[in-house]
C-alpha cells in the first residue's frame, strides 16, 4: 500500500512539472501577447477611475451604455497622453536648437569662457591630446559620423520595422484595454477561470484589492512625475533664470525618469545639471554669464530641494498609503528588485510586490510568517474591503 502511495504522489508531481513546464513555455512562446494583456490591464487600471466618474454622470436618471464610457475613457487617456507628447516634442527640440555645435564653436572664441576653460584642463591634464585640441571639433566630428548617409539609411530602416511594431503594439493594447474598462469584471473571470472552483471567490476578492490598489498607485505615479516635474520648472525658470522651453524640456526629462526608484531621481538631476550648464553658457558671452561654480551650485540646489519635497511628500503618499505598505518594506524590496533585475526590475517592483502581499494576504493571511511580515495583514483586508465597497 505504501508503495503504491508513494508511486501516485511520484506521478501527481511528475504531471505537475509536466504542466507547470508547459505553461511556462507557452507564455514565453507568446511573451509579445502576455505583454499586451498587461500594459492593458495597466491601462484599465488607470480608465476605471475615470469610468466610475463617467457613471456617475446620468441623463434622466440613467447613465450611458458601458461602451460608450469605456470609449470616451479611452479618447480622454489618449487625449491627455498626446496633449502632453504634442506640447514637450517641440520643447525637447528647441533644448538640442539651444545646444547647437555653431553656438559653442561661436562662444568658445570667448578667451573666458568655460567651454575653453575645459580644454585647456584637458590639454594639461593629457597632454597627448595635442596643443590644439578642442572638444567642441570632437563633438562635431562624432556627429558627422552619426548623421552619415549609411547610418541614417540604416536607421530609417530599423524606425520602419520599429514603427510597425509599435502600432501593431498600440492598437492591440487600446483593443483589449477597451474591454477591460467595459466590463471590469472580464478580467477577473479570466483568471478565476484558471483556478479551482474552491478558490474562485478569494481569487476574485483578490483581484478586487489588486486593483483598488494599483489604480491608487498609478494614479499616485502620474501625480507624482507632474509635480517633480512642476517643482523643477518653477526653479529652474524663477531662479536658475533659464528659458522658457529649456527650463520646460528639462522638467520633462527629469519628471519622467522620476519613475525610475532612486537611481531615476539622481540620473535626472545628472542630466538636468549638465544641460542647465550648457543652455546657459554656451551661446551667452562670458561677460553675461554668472559664476560657473555658483551657477552649478544653484542647479544641484534645484533638484535636491526637489527631490526632498518628493522623498517627503510625494514618495509617503504614494508608495505607503496608495499599496499600504511600510516605507522600509518597500525599499527592501526596491533592492532586491534592483540586484535581480536592474532597473526593469525596479519599475516593476512595486507594483508586483502589491500582487503577491495581496495574494499572501488574502490565501495565506492564517499563516505565522505571514503575520509577522505583515503585521497589519487583517487590518489591511478590512480596509480595502471597505473602500471597495465605499467606491462602489
């Protein structure tokens, strides 16, 4: 009896393997499609909010049919997505008019100014560079090279088959994130389709706190990259006393790779503080120029004070009470992420993290580990419960 005990429990593992072997290769086989499904159930994320507005809005007394607010939730996403894209591409574009090759061979004929500040160091520091060096040539003779016929005809190449991709790409995210927000529960039943009949209602209350949860964040997110962007416009323009569009583009930049977790932030001040410089001393006369170690020290001021506010502000808001997670908790997860990943796996930290502590939560929540890790685990299910049901 033992014997053919221990045979079953061989074959039950083996069959399991088997499966579990098999799904994993058809979602790497269909990695492009699983993707999709993702960046759609993002998006919807995002759309619910805005569909549950739009419900609210009734014509004698009844609201509008589900597709037409699951239609005119997607026209306001894309509306507000290109609205921003239409009005920062020219912005980014006048940054690379300001930081041109003929404005910095122009004004660095200029005995003091900083561009020949830096060659002569460079000259000393190496002085096989020769006598003269210029690094404003090196510049232009690395863009010639760039911008030759054989490279832009490659290039124009490889934009054409990405575009392709990328439509392909856009329009079945907006296809399926259109039935997504149309019936929030669609999403839902596909997974508690794939689960035990036993587990389908913790499965489906799970889904329900997930998505309380990360629509919270990306919302909080988008909040967040507009007011680091804000913060540093206003600075950037009101003391470092930079133009309109440069001061703009730059906001842009450094708010957008905010997303990224603490690398984001000091990689967007980098880059920020370099650009700043070279907008406004390269094609302003050295005369006019302020002190360049002043000027690099307001700079740096700029964005630290900014992230400050962020770190303090914004990041509490977000990251803690949007998933209702402990600032230590998310910054271990961060590195960890971080070690596994690289910065892909810090985009997607958080929001993963969310799945998988609604998931301990929700199945495993009876567990000693689970309540010591997560001290706040039934408290936390209580609340989102009633949320949901306060939204609802």
């Amino acid at each position: 009896m033992f014997e053919e005990r221990s045979t079953d429990r061989l074959a039950r593992y083996t069959i399991f393997a088997a499966i579990t072997a098999i799904i994993c290769i058809l979602c790497w086989y269909f990695r492009d499609i699983i993707v999709y499904i993702l960046l759609a159930a993002v998006v919807s994320l995002i759309g619910h909010p805005i569909m549950k507005l739009l419900r609210r809005i009734k014509v004698k007394g009844k609201s509008a049919p589900a597709w037409i607010l699951a239609t005119i939730t997607l026209i306001i996403i894309l509306a507000l997505f290109l609205l921003i894209l239409t009005q920062l591409i020219p912005v980014v574009a006048n940054i690379s008019s300001e930081i041109s090759i003929a404005n910095i061979s122009d004004s660095a004929g200029i005995p003091n100014h900083p561009i020949n500040a830096l060659n002569r160091y460079l000259r000393e520091q190496f002085p096989g560079l020769g006598y003269n060096f210029k690094i404003e040539n090196v510049i232009g003779d690395q863009l010639k090279k760039v911008v030759s016929w054989s490279n832009v005809s490659a290039v124009i190449g490889s934009v054409a088959s990405v575009l392709v991709n990328i439509g392909v790409g856009i329009f079945s995210v907006l296809f399926i994130s259109f039935f997504f927000i149309k019936d929030e529960n669609l999403f839902p039943d596909i997974v508690a389709a794939l689960v035990p009949s036993t587990q389908e209602k913790k499965t489906k209350e799970a889904i329900g706190d997930i998505d309380y949860l990360l629509s919270r964040y990306f919302i909080g997110l988008i909040i967040e990259v507009i007011g680091v962007g804000v913060l540093n416009f206003l600075g950037l323009s009101f003391i470092a006393k930079l133009s309109y569009s440069g001061a703009l583009g730059i906001a842009f930049i450094t708010g957008i790779l905010n997303i990224i977790p603490y690398v984001g932030p000091l990689t967007g001040g980098i880059i920020g503080t370099i650009l700043g410089l070279v907008l406004k001393f390269a094609a302003v006369p050295s005369a006019a120029s302020p002190n360049f170690f002043v000027f690099t020290c307001i700079l740096v001021a700029i964005f630290v004070g900014t992230q400050l506010v962020d770190n303090f502000v914004y990041q509490p808001v977000i990251y803690s009470n949007s998933i209702k997670a402990y600032p230590l908790e998310i910054f271990i997860v961060l590195l960890i992420a971080g070690e596994l990943g690289g910065i892909l796996g810090m985009l997607v930290a958080i929001p993963v993290y969310t799945v998988l502590r609604v998931i301990a939560i929700r199945f495993f929540g009876h567990l000693k580990p689970i309540r010591r890790l997560i001290p706040d685990a039934t408290d936390s299910e209580h609340h989102i419960i009633e949320q949901n049901d306060i939204e609802k």
